[in-house]
C-alpha cells in the first residue's frame, strides 16, 4: 500500500451480526443474506463467506453475473438472483445453479431451454411498484404454466417491502394483506410453493409474524440498522471501516482558501491537513465543509471542497497530529499506533496482517464514527454510503476464522 487510504472489513462482525438476527428467527426459518453491489461495498466473496460463518442458509444477488461471481469463488449454498433476468440469463442461472426471481409469463419460452432445470422464485407486486405480478389472476397464470416446464422448478414466491423501515407501518400492513389473500387464492388452487419470503432487514428485526420460510436481510448484517425509526432488538456492529493517513499538514494565514471553488477561508492561522481520499473512493463531496473525521480520537472538520482523490480537514484544535497519522473518514476509531512510519518497512502483505492484528486488538472495541452520521449530512441513506466504496481502496479482512 503506498497510497495510504485503505478499509477494513471486520468479517466477525457481519457474521456476529448475522448469528444476533438468526436468532430471532424460529427454527426452521431460512436467512437469506443478500450480497449483491459487491456485497454493499464489502466485497461480495467475503462478505458472503462470513454470512456463511454466522449462519445464513442462503444468498442474495442483484443480477446473475454476481451469482456465477460467487459460484466461481466455490459457495454452494442456494443463491437467488434478486433482479429482473432475460431468458438468457436465465439459461445462465440453470447452468450455474442460480434460482431467479420471475415477474413476468414465460409462455413464448420455447421448452428445455434450461439445463439443469431452473429454479423459479415467482415474485408478486403487493405495493413496491418495482418488479413483481400485480393480479393474483395472473400470477395463478404464471405459476401453472411453468409447473407444466419440464426445466422449471417453482420453489418460491416472494414480495417486497416498501415501507417496513417507516415509524408507520400501515404501509406494509396493507402490503401484507394483499399478500396473505392471493396466498389463500394460491392454496386454494393447489398452487403455493414451497418457500415464501417476505421481510428485509426492518421486518426481519420488527416484524416476526412476516418471516414466512426465510428472511432476506441485507443491511443489519452489515451492522447498520435499515432506520432510526424503531428499536433493534438485537446488538449489531458496523462491519466496514475507511481510514486514510495524513500526507501533509501546513499552516494558512487568515484569508487563504482551500481547495477547489475556495469554499473555505481561514479567518484565523489554520492548520490544514490534507488526506489522500476523495469522491471517487466513495466520500461524497456533498460532506464538503460539513462533515467531520476522527485524528486521534477527536473530531476535526472537513474544510473545503472534498476533491477526486484528495481532501482537507481543519487540525487547528489538534497541535498533536502530523503527517503520517491515521484518520478515521468511518468506522471505528483507528488506534493511535497505526502512523504511516509504523508501515514503512513492512512488505503490503506484513502490512496488511499487522493492521488486521492491531485492528483486532483495539479497534474493534473502540467508539465508532457512525455511517448513519454521514448519511445524515449527505441527505442519503447508509447503504448508499457502503455501495460507493470505490473498487480502487484496498480492504483489509479481519478474520478470527480463517478457514472461512
Ligand atoms: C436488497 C434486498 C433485500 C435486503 O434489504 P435490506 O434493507 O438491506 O435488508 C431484501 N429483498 C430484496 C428483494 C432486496 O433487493
């Protein structure tokens, strides 16, 4: 690493987390845990490995690319692509053994296309207004004319949550109704398949009676809440972590600028420091001139416009950092010891392990600063803060399991 700008992904903590949420679930409930978009910035493999470890039972995807991705990285527990497929990619699924959601008829689909036969999760509309089969008439239609499909298995029907994160859960309780009546209409016909599932990470944490045959959970296994709007039940612990170490502190006189557009202007001698990491890691340069880091467990402001690549920070107040000091941008705060002189020596790989070591040692205790905070400060959400942890930051894994 000469760069300076790295991310920890604590894999105890995701499975710690999944292990909390399974057990909240009756026995025979399957966890699904979803690791599509890179496994919200994580890193799909090994977020999923530790899912894995804590005990989800199957995994979630966006698009069967990310499926056959894991297929090839050796996971073999059941895989749902979680996005609309084409016919083509659904052929790819069947020969991966990836099990697709549906939404739409198959009737033009030319028979035995799919080798092995492919698994179908049929996927209802009850108020998402995104994918799914609105009218039970037309779902009874789609599930009848592929249990006549020789290459088709229907082994699921599912629907989608819109609201379960609100204060207010009219929203899904109406949802939940349309669904419990077209699986009446479904039973009543002889119909139903096998597994049905409903509930993200809200109604998983909220909601018992919607866990259905499994759960499909998301960002509490990254150990963020899905909203501040009601309690967790159970203790979950962020999983990623973005640190960056200072590459030059200098001194602005009063009336000197910083940084693109010159947002900010010293009105007194200010110490700025500057750190390799920008937008295009995955910092938003909405956080300019608001949002703040943590240098040595305090909080420093970020001034100025975040750039590309590069972003200052207000040290004034901290007489103690210099050039070399690790700055937490999230996560846990970073312990005092890691300083760019400690890595020096060190090959990338011995770096990399002391860092995971130290990080063990005393970061995973350590206040955090909290994604939701910069969420908050970006008018977004906490996943869209992890999915944007750019490709190019390297991560460093933590793991007390390394056979996983
Ligand atoms: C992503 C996703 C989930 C998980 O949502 P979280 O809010 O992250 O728990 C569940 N179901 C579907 C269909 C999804 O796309």
């Amino acid at each position: 690493m000469y760069r300076g700008t790295f991310a920890v992904v604590d894999k105890d903590a995701i499975a710690a987390n999944v292990t909390s949420i399974k057990s909240l679930l009756a026995e025979r409930v399957r966890m699904l845990v979803t690791v599509k978009a890179n496994g919200y910035g994580h890193g799909a493999i090994e977020a999923a490995r530790a899912a894995i470890r804590g005990g989800a039972t199957d995994l979630g995807v966006a698009s069967v690319e990310e499926g056959k991705r894991l297929r090839e990285a050796g996971i073999a527990q059941p895989i749902l692509v979680l996005g609309a497929v084409t016919p083509a990619g659904a052929a790819a699924a069947a020969e991966a053994g990836l099990a697709v959601g549906v939404s739409t008829q198959w009737d033009d689909l030319p028979e035995g296309v799919f080798n092995p036969p492919l698994q179908v999760h049929v996927k209802v509309d009850t108020g998402m207004g995104r994918l799914g089969l609105r009218d039970t008439a037309d779902v009874v239609r789609l599930i009848r004319s592929l249990k006549e499909r020789t290459d088709v298995r229907v082994t699921g029907l599912f629907t989608h949550l819109a609201c379960a994160d609100a204060k207010d859960t009219a929203h899904s309780g109406e949802q939940i109704r349309r669904f419990t009546e077209m699986l009446a209409v479904l039973r009543r016909e002889g119909l139903n398949p096998p597994l049905i599932h409903v509930a993200n990470s809200a109604a998983t944490l909220r909601m018992q009676d919607w866990h259905y045959g499994m759960v499909r959970v998301g960002i509490a296994a990254y150990g963020y809440p899905p909203s501040d709007a009601f309690d967790i039940p159970v203790s979950l612990s962020p999983a990623l972590n973005l640190y960056s170490f200072i590459t030059r502190i200098d001194t602005l006189a009063p009336g000197e600028t910083v940084g693109y557009g010159a947002t900010f202007t010293a009105c007194r001698p200010t110490r700025v420091a500057t750190l390799p990491v920008g937008y295009a890691d995955g910092y938003f340069r909405i956080l300019s001139n608001r949002a703040h880091v943590v240098v040595g467990g305090r909080e420093a402001p970020v001034i100025g416009n975040v750039c590309m690549d590069q972003m200052m920070i207000d040290v004034t107040h901290l007489p103690e950092a210099e050039t070399g000091d690790c700055v937490t941008l999230y996560g846990h705060h970073a312990p005092a010891e890691w300083k760019t002189r400690r890595l020096e020596t060190m090959t990338e790989d011995e770096q990399f392990r002391w860092l995971a070591a130290s990080y063990r040692e005393s970061a995973q205790s350590s206040p955090t600063l909290s994604l939701d905070v910069l969420a908050r400060l970006a008018d977004t959400i906490s996943y869209e803060l992890m999915c944007a942890l750019a490709v190019r930051v390297p991560r460093i894994y933590v793991d007390s399991d390394s056979s996983f």
